[in-house]
C-alpha cells in the first residue's frame, strides 16, 4: 500500500476545502473524485471541519482526506479521531509536529525561512508546506532554499492557481501543490459541483501534459546533438561555414554531404531532410524513445530508419516537421 506522501506525489494537488456546512462535504467531495482529484485538505477554519471529514471518510473511505490549518494539538487530535490521514499546519508549532509523530500520522507544517525549514529537520521531518507560498516569493524561495536543504521536498499553497501550477510542479522538489481555486467558497454554496469538477479535470490535464515531458526526458535522455542548415549547394555552405568561423572561431570539418561548423551545427551542401534543415535528437535508447513517442500519437518515417550491424535501430525521422525542421532521433 503507497503511504500518504506517495499518493500526494502521484496526485501532485491537494484541494484545499473551507466548508461552513457538513452537508456539503460529500457531494464537494464527489465533485472532487468525478473530477479526477481523489483528495482534499479540510480546513479547521470552521466549526464543522471534523464533522466534514468524518462524513468523506465515512462515504469514499478510498478518499485521501486531511485536515488543514491545524493550529494547536487538540485540532489535531479532533482531526485524526475524525479520520484525517494527514495533517497541515500554516506554520510551524513543535508541539503539533511531535503530537502527529507520536501517532504516526503524517504531518506537515508551513515553513518559509531556514530557520523554520533547521527545527523541521531537527525533528526527522523531509517533506514541508510552503505557505503563503506566492507571497513570500514563490518558487524563487523555494529554489534558494533547496540548495543549503536538498533533502527537503515540498508543497506550496498559497496563491497556487491554473496558470502557475505546471511551473511550480516543474521543480523536482515540489510533491505537489496545494490549492483552493478549484473549490471556491461561491461554488460551494451554490452547489455548483460540475463547475468544480470541470475545474478539477483541467487540473488533471495540465498535470498529465506538464509531466510527461520531464518524464520522457529524464528517462530517455532527449538532447539536441546537432542542427543542420539547408543550403543550395556546396559553396553556399562553404560561404556560411567560412562566415561563422570568422565570427566565433568555428572549426570546420567537411564531409561529403556537409560541414560541421563546431559538432553542433551541420552545414548541408544541398537541400537535405526539412524545409530549412534537420535537428538530431540524441538518446540513450532510440527504439524506447520511438515506443515513447508514438504512445503520444508522433508518427515516424520508417523508410529513415537504419540500424547497427547488430540489427539495433540507431537512427529515424520523425514523419512530421517541426517549424520547418526535420526531426530525427539517434543514438548517443
């Protein structure tokens, strides 16, 4: 079974839910599941927040429901009799962090300065909130912090919305973000839960699009090796190839197809593969990358591929062109 910091990492958001009725909580929290987001950080900001979370627990018992704004050891204790899995503090209070531990629930407090981010490694914890994370400097604090604590990961909350949530996630550090602009206190009282659902499930897209790349870059090891240039024929390269060597000090190394004016810029002596050119992507593994790619609807011309001795493919065009560029995948 994955712990709670493993499905907040899967999710990668974490609602955050102001409820003033009880009644609500059950179909706000079917708005969040039909919505794609099978969580929810309820706050402790109104009297009803233990009854609320003891409602979703009771009725979507598969639901991660936490509580919030946890200021002090008997919310906490209210909370977790209620059925909170996790529990999130503003800021940081030892006493709330060692109460948590001591019942083994997950615990994570707001931390904005080094000296916060010391006594929370002083207590054994590795994953923080970053709260008001917009107004305290976004992920340009939470960069300078990750270089002296690499160890700590993150959640920010605070000004988190659909227009900054993929830079924020972006950042290797951060779990997951948490945010209340999908659950607006208007929407709730007006139970306008499609509308809160339609938001979740925008969510979900911009997460799912966001990570992919980084995924398929950090497993195939996509890099560009080296660009080509068309030209008309073999003195219009050699001119060009002459011009960027006067300028940059380019070496120049000819074959018969072109010139390599420094490894990463391959002047053609005729019009070669794109409308303007080729780039060539590099990868550590070129059939796992077509696989990849495909699986997110590319097409390859297989008449480009070729192969090692061995049989392995070393080298395909990508069918479509790119801005006027040919693209095609090779072995590094």
């Amino acid at each position: 079974m994955k712990t709670v910091m493993e499905q907040i990492a899967e999710l990668k958001i974490v609602p955050v839910v102001k409820l003033d009725k009880a009644d609500d909580a059950v179909p706000l929290a079917k708005a969040l599941i039909d919505g794609g987001i099978p969580a929810a950080e309820v706050t402790f900001r109104t009297a009803c927040a233990g009854e609320a979370i003891a409602a979703i627990s009771k009725k979507f018992p598969q639901m991660l429901v936490g509580a919030g704004t946890v200021l002090s050891v008997q919310q906490a204790k209210a909370a977790i009799a209620s059925g909170a899995k996790f529990i999130v503090s503003p800021g940081f209070d030892e006493s709330v962090v060692r109460f948590c531990q001591e019942k083994d629930v997950p615990v994570l407090p707001g931390c904005v300065t080094a000296t916060e981010v010391q006594k929370a490694i002083a207590m054994g914890l590795n994953v923080l909130k970053f709260f008001p994370a917009e107004a305290s400097g976004g992920l340009k604090t939470i960069k300078a912090l990750s270089a002296p604590f690499g160890q700590i990961r993150w959640m920010p909350t605070g000004g988190v919305n659909l227009k900054n949530l993929t830079e924020y996630l972006s950042f290797p550090k951060i779990i997951a973000c948490g945010g209340s602009y999908m659950v607006k206190g208007a929407d709730i009282e007006a139970g306008n839960w499609s509308k809160i659902t339609d938001i979740c499930r925008q969510t979900i897209q911009l997460i799912h699009h966001a990570g992919e790349p980084a995924e398929g870059s950090k497993k195939f090891g996509f890099e560009i090796l080296h660009m080509g240039i068309n030209q008309k024929d073999g003195q219009e390269a050699a001119k060009s190839a002459d011009t960027l060597k006067n300028l940059f000090g380019f070496e120049e190394n000819e074959t018969p197809m072109s010139i390599f004016s420094s490894p990463r810029i391959e002047i053609m002596k005729n019009k070669g593969a794109g409308e303007h050119g080729h780039a060539a992507v590099g990868t550590n593994d070129v059939e796992g990358a077509k696989k990849y790619l495909e699986s997110k609807g590319i097409k390859f011309n297989e008449s480009s591929a070729a192969y090692t001795p061995e049989g392995k493919l070393k080298l395909i065009y990508l069918q479509d062109d790119i801005a006027g560029f040919a693209f095609h995948l090779i072995q590094k």
